[in-house]
C-alpha cells in the first residue's frame, strides 16, 4: 500500500462533492500498472479511458468512492488542493522505498542518453533522474530522506515555471535506481522507468549490476 499512497501524491486527486460524497482518484497512461494499483487496493470499480487531445497518449482513470479513505488520507495531510501544499507523509522506514518508487512512477524521471562533448569529437552518456512537484517542502523533505536512507549524497532542488524540481545526477541515480528496486512487491513499479534505469546501470556500472539484489 506504501507504494500506492506514493502514487496517489503524485497522481492522484482526491474531492468531496455538494452532496458530501467522497471520491479518491488515480490517472496514468499505463492501464497494466493501474490494473495493478486496483487489485493492490482490492477495488472492484471500473477503469475509465480518458481522451486526450494534440496527440498525446490515452489516460486512464480509476475512481473511488469512500469517506474512509478520504479521511486518512487527510489525516496523512493530504487535501484537494494538495499539489502546492503537500507535505511528505511519516512512512516507516521499511516502506519508504515502495513509497518512494510509487511517487516517482507518477512525478518522476529517470534519462540516460548519449550527447556530444563540447569538442564534438565523443559522445558521453548522460545519466539523470528527476522529481517533480508543485510543494517545494514536499522535495525538501524527500531529499532529506534520500540522502539518509538510500546512500543519495548530492542533488539539487530546482525552480520550474509550474513547480519545483530534485535533480540527481549520475552516482546518486546509481544509488536511487539501488533504492528503489532493491524490493518490489506484487509487480508494482512502471516497467519502462525500470528498464532505462537498468539499462543505464547496466552500461555505465556493469559490475555494480551483477551485485545488486534487483528485480531480475
């Protein structure tokens, strides 16, 4: 469940209508990773296709109603209105991993290419990953927990023009991809962000790879 409350923060939305019914809501463009998320949840409501428009890919929506789990969820402080005012929920130690791979499934960003140097004679591989989020204190208080739980001994915190950035370069994306994947209960990770993260270990950090207790 860590993982899906880490989701939520970042995907998620959660309202209370006129006639005080209470809705929890997940959005993705994965539905095998929401199919997950439901049967995680033990959700028996129905997955609903969003249309986008200008191309973009088809979204998902699950949609659940229950006062209950609004309630704790407001008690985690989370609120409507929580993309500029989340705070980043006590989780125990033994589910901050789950709960952070499920926040940076939602809002985060792992990238790894090859770009030239300055000289334009060699190519080097670039290796970052990213958090996004609209509560500056929500990735200041995530950066605290990195660098005390998963090894990170850098990163940065950057100003967007809809939010807020922590940024990673590449021996603390090394460090994060350990963290996150170290345990992965029930299948629950975003498969791509998994499989760039690997490929970049794989690549930059090939004995680093073979040693690491990670999803095979």
């Amino acid at each position: 469940m860590a993982y899906v409350l880490g989701f939520f923060a970042a995907d998620g939305t959660m309202r209370r209508t006129n006639r005080d019914t209470h809705f929890i809501e997940f959005h993705i463009t994965d539905r095998e990773l929401l199919e997950r998320i439901k049967n995680t949840v033990g959700s028996n409501h129905c997955i609903a296709t969003r249309d986008r428009a200008d191309g973009w890919k088809l979204g998902y929506r699950l949609q659940i109603g229950s006062r209950q789990w609004f309630e704790d969820l407001s008690q985690l402080g989370f609120t409507p209105r929580k993309s500029n005012e989340m705070i980043f929920p006590r989780v125990p130690e033994q589910y901050l991993a789950d709960f952070v791979r499920g926040y940076f499934d939602g809002d985060g960003n792992v990238y790894f290419k090859q770009h030239p140097r300055s000289d334009r004679d060699t190519l080097v591989w670039v290796f970052t990953s990213r958090f996004t989020s609209g509560s500056n204190g929500f990735l200041k208080a995530l950066h605290e927990a990195l660098k005390k739980h998963a090894g990170v001994a850098g990163g940065r915190i950057a100003t967007k023009e809809r939010g807020f950035e922590l940024v990673f370069s590449r021996h603390d994306s090394l460090a994060l991809y350990g963290f996150l994947y170290n345990t992965i209960p029930h299948g629950l990770l975003l498969e791509r962000k998994y499989r760039t993260f690997r490929r970049a270990v794989g690549i930059l950090f090939p004995t680093v790879e073979h040693t690491m207790r990670v999803r095979a």
